[in-house]
C-alpha cells in the first residue's frame, strides 16, 4: 500500500493556561518512504492524556520532551501495520506505540512497537484499561500503596480512566473505597457500577475545608490510602484525613495543569510527619517490567466482568482537540478515545 501524505494534528501556540479549540490545527503532511526496518502505520483508535498539557510549555523540563509548533503532536495511539520492511511485523498486524496518536499515519521502529490481538480484547482496550492508564492505576495501587484488606482507600478523580480502575481494584482487595467526582451523574456511577462504598461530589464542596468535612464524615477512622489525581483542595483535605501511617500514591495534580499563577501548597503538611504517611510521586514508565505482572491481574477481571471500563469515544481526527479539553471541563467519564475513521 502506497500512502503519500495523511492529516495531522499540530499546536497553533503554547497555551496560556487552558488551551482552547483554536489551539490544535489539522494539517496534511507528506509521509516519507519507508526505511529499512520501519513500518508504516494507520491509526485506528488515539489516546488524549492530562499528562500531555506538560507537554504544551517549552520551558518546564519534564520526563517526555514538549510538544513543538512545526511537527505533529504524538501519544499513545492503536494502530494497523499498512506496509512493513521489518522481519518483525507483518501487514494487517495491531500494535500499540506512544507516538501514532494525534495523525493519521506514522513510522515507527519496531522497538518501540507491542503487537496486540484483537481477537484478545477490544483494541481500545489496550490503550485504557489494559493500557497506560490501567497500568498506572495498578501500578500505584500494588507498588507504592500497598493496602490491606479492611483499610479505607480515597481516590480522587475517580470518574476518570486510572480513578475508576483504582477503585474497582481497590474493593478486589478488600478495601473501603472513597471516590470523589465533578458531577452527581458520575458519583452515581461511582456506586452504582464501579461500586465505591461512598462517592462525594466534590462540587458540593467548594472551600478545602468543606471538602474535609465531608470526608471526615465518609472516613471517621481515617483514611489509609489516598490515591491523588487531582491536588488542590482535596490533596489539603486528603491530609486532614490521613491515618497514622497512611500512604499516599502521587499520580496527577490535573487541578493545576492550567494554572496561570503559582499554585499555593497545603497548609497542613506537618501531618506527614506527625502521622508517619509516606508519600511516593511515580511515572508508570518506572514499572514497564511488571507488564506481563499487570495484564496477569487486570485482564482476567476484565474478561470476567468483574470490572468494567467505560470509554468516552470521539469520532475523528478533527475531534482530537475536543477530546483533549473535555479532560479538564469534566466532560469525561472513564477513557477518552479519538475512533479513527476508515
């Protein structure tokens, strides 16, 4: 198959705080003639991540480089082999990459590849519950939480794709599981199909110390794990909650991603010390060698029934930026996919 050029998304500016939909332009480029040991691929399904409004400033230094205004944007993307001059891949295989999402078309080397079998799971899958968000999820909650069974977990932004696996993986252990969610439609998933014990609708709750209240109510014996996604009121909430030897797991701090002003910290962090909580800040990269260990755990569940993964699905490429900024207008629930046409 011959393919010259394809559509892809670019950046217009370095957002000033939230970007806006004249931020992401759809452009056609040129794609080059493969190169010995390269495939070419076709998108089929592309991930928008929160992580990826780090990568919309040039100037903060971050564990993937930042996005530039001359080439496409790129992420987490499933994808079809269309033509392939390496031994490893074979038209009409699926592979999932960190670098098909937000375009058509792409070329990629083989190591940077992992061929997926439809037949396996839906391919959407393997870019959510079985994907980079599952894997976080799990990761935070095995590696660094470690909860036992009985304990009290708290997980902010639960209504998202890690939330609502950390959850659903939290009462598979045992535990007394807190969400906390932008709307009541989502709290009322939270219970009703991801079974949280209690689901606060944050927004009820405006002022950090409302916030506290209310889950002070929701865990009168305190809270033992706190998976954090969001920061702001509800990591100072988290804290005026924490249980003597509580751990706390930092995934995100999605409430100041577009801040335009420094964020001002908790007030009450002396409660790390005088409760003995450990606190571990992670990248998922930093356990890609407990894949296999991942998918052992998560996609038997999956298959069973036993969790579900609900995915807000997007129908195009001129869709892209949309999805993005419904990340951070709570117009999400679970994963937010980009369907690729053709």
């Amino acid at each position: 198959m011959t393919v010259n050029s394809g559509r892809a998304v670019f950046l217009t500016e370095y957002p000033d705080g939230l970007p806006k939909p004249g931020s992401f332009v759809v452009r056609e480029v040129d794609i080059p003639h493969l190169k010995e040991s390269e495939v070419l691929l076709r998108t089929k399904w592309m991930s928008v991540d929160p992580y990826m409004r780090g990568r919309m400033n040039p100037n903060v230094k971050s564990y993937v480089p930042p996005f530039t205004l001359d080439a496409p944007l790129d992420g987490g993307a499933v994808s079809e082999v269309v033509e392939s001059r390496a031994i490893e891949f074979n038209p009409g295989d699926h592979v999932v990459s960190m670098q098909g999402g937000w375009k058509e078309y792409s070329i990629a080397k083989p190591r940077a590849l992992t061929k997926v079998e439809p037949d396996q799971a839906p391919l959407s899958s393997y870019l959510g519950v079985l994907g980079m968000p599952g894997m976080t999820a799990w990761a935070g909650l095995t590696q660094i939480l470690e909860p036992k069974g009985g304990e009290t977990l708290f997980v902010s932004g639960a209504g998202g794709a890690v939330g609502s696996l950390v959850c659903q993986l939290g009462k598979q252990m045992g535990l007394r599981v807190i969400g906390s969610a932008g709307s009541a439609q989502k709290c009322s998933w939270l219970k009703q199909t991801i079974g949280c014990d209690i689901a606060i609708n944050y927004k009820d709750y405006p002022s950090a110390s409302e916030l506290s209240n209310a889950l002070a109510e929701a865990a009168p014996d305190g809270i033992h794990c706190y998976f954090e996604n969001v920061g702001g009121d509800h990591l100072q909430a988290a804290l005026q909650n924490i249980a003597i030897g509580g751990r706390i797991a930092l995934c995100g701090l999605i409430a100041q991603y577009n801040a335009q002003e420094p964020v001002t910290g908790p007030t009450n962090l002396a409660n790390l010390i005088t409760r003995s909580v450990k606190v571990q800040g992670f990248i998922v990269a930093q356990y890609a060698h407990l894949r296999k260990q991942f998918l052992g755990s998560v996609a038997p569940l999956l298959e069973s029934g036993d969790i579900s993964a609900r995915e807000e699905i997007y129908e195009g490429l001129d869709q892209a930026g949309a999805a993005f900024l419904g990340l951070f207008s709570g117009e999400n629930t679970g994963k937010a996919l980009v369907r690729m046409a053709g």
